[in-house]
C-alpha cells in the first residue's frame, strides 16, 4: 500500500482506467470526484436497468451512508469509498451472505498489502488497534417486473490516512495511516475478492476467515436493538455469520443483521 519505494502499484489519483487494468473487461468501472453515495448511484444504475458488475468510485462522498441511518465521514483524497455491484442471480436467501464475505475481502486485502493486523467487528466494521477504519453497507435492489433481485450494492468506505474526524466520531474512528496508498489497486483487488465469493457464496468459503479475525468472539458485549440493550457474551459465528452469544442466564441466542448493533463492553464501542 505504501508507495515509498515508488512501488508498481503506486499512482496518485483515482482512475477508471486504472483500476480497470487489474480487473475483467465485464466489469463496468465508474470514477467521479465527487458524489452523494457511490452506493446511491449503484441503486440508481440498477433502478435503471443495470444486470451486470460494476465498482464505483469517488474521491468524496456528500452524504456517504453506514447501517441503521449513520452517516459515513468521506473526505477527499484520505479515505477510499466505492461499491460494487453483484449481480443478482444468487438470490434473496444468499444475498445477506455479502457482509461477511465484503469483510473478508476488505480484510484480505488490506493485510496482504500492509501487514497491518486488522480485525473484523460483528456485522460490518473493520477494527485496527481498537478503532473503526472502515464500514461496509450492502443494499439490495429489487426488480419488480421480475418480484426477483436485480442486485446487490456493496458500500466500502476504508479510512486510509484521514487524521481529523468530527468531534462525534473521533474517540471510535481512526485510520490505517497509510499515506500515498495506491487506492486504484485497493479498490480493484478487494472488488476481485469479493466477486470471487459472490461467484459461489453458498459454499460460505470466507467463514471460517470471518471466525478467525472476529473482533468480539470471546468478549462480553452490549447488544443494542432500537430502545433494548442488555449484556452478553460473544462465543463465535455461526455457517450464517450470524453471532452466537450467551445470555446471563446460560441461554444462547444467535444474532443477525440487520437493526442489531453491538458494542464491546470494556470500550463500549
């Protein structure tokens, strides 16, 4: 990721071209400088039509989106913010399968390129030295015409040298600090990963990944459901990537996506 040594995966600015040299002509590649949501306007291009794979890119984002209605800081120029685009072909059942998968493939990727130990936290975020570096949103859009999925938008946003973050988020965001990354080579390979997954994803190939780098396994945990909350303690992942906990009665429940979030206990985030 670092471009010290002038590295052939070095380059400065964001380019469709680019990225388009590490990846299979029938991906369709989008690149702007600015833009609402990269997971916006792969709704959009859906809504309107589009059946294949697709990576859009920006340089910033406006109103950048996480789960349950947060918002997503994406400044210029620090950060990496795209999506891709899976066909829809797997189906409603398969489909919630992407978040992990998307977390393993962001998390592949970003310790093969810099030996950071980076760890992923149940359901979508991704943890360096116990702080949020980067967050993942998948979408799906539905076809009518065809009551089937037209597809699945993958949100992406990594945090790669972004030092100031607003007041409300700084004490749980921060940063790989890795300045002068080659963001064309990041997003095109983490793209590839994931497309590899979706390929087959009910074979589940990137659990036992997703099971390995759990940020909570083993930890106690605040489970938060709209006005709920109460304590439990994370005992692994389920073939589902659903999150196995135990309740203070001995009881277990399995965790989905969705509207659940949960927070570690000892740093409550």
């Amino acid at each position: 990721m670092s471009c010290e040594n002038k590295n052939d995966h070095y380059s400065a600015a964001l380019s469709a071209q680019d990225i388009e040299k590490y990846l299979s002509k029938e991906i369709y590649v989008r690149v702007f400088d600015k833009i609402d949501s990269t997971n916006n306007e792969a709704k959009r291009l859906l809504e309107n039509g589009f059946r294949g794979k697709a990576l859009i890119v920006s340089e910033a984002q406006t109103s950048g989106r996480g789960r349950l209605g947060r918002t997503f800081y994406s400044p210029e120029k620090t950060g990496l913010y795209f999506t891709v685009i899976i066909p829809g072909n797997m189906g409603f059942a398969n489909a919630a399968l992407l978040t992990p998968a998307a977390a393993v493939s962001v998390a592949r990727v970003i310790k093969r390129e810099s030996k950071k130990n980076v760890k992923i936290k149940w359901v979508n975020d991704i943890y360096f030295e116990d702080k949020k570096i980067c967050g993942i949103l998948a979408e799906a859009v539905t076809d009518s015409s065809l009551n089937d999925l037209a597809g699945i938008a993958v949100g992406i946003g990594i945090n790669l040298s972004t030092v100031d973050f607003p007041k409300e988020i700084e004490s749980v965001a921060s940063s790989l600090d890795i300045k002068n990354a080659d963001r064309n080579f990041i997003a095109a390979s983490i793209a590839k990963e994931l497309f590899s997954f979706a390929e087959n994803i009910s074979e589940r190939a990137f659990i036992p990944e997703y099971r390995e780098m759990s940020y909570v396994t083993g930890k106690d945990i605040f489970v938060i459901k709209g006005e709920q909350r109460y304590e439990a303690r994370a005992v692994g992942i389920d073939n589902d990537g659903g999150l196995i906990t135990e309740l203070s009665d001995g009881s277990t429940m399995i965790l989905r996506g969705g509207e659940i979030s949960v927070r570690v206990k000892d740093i409550s985030r």
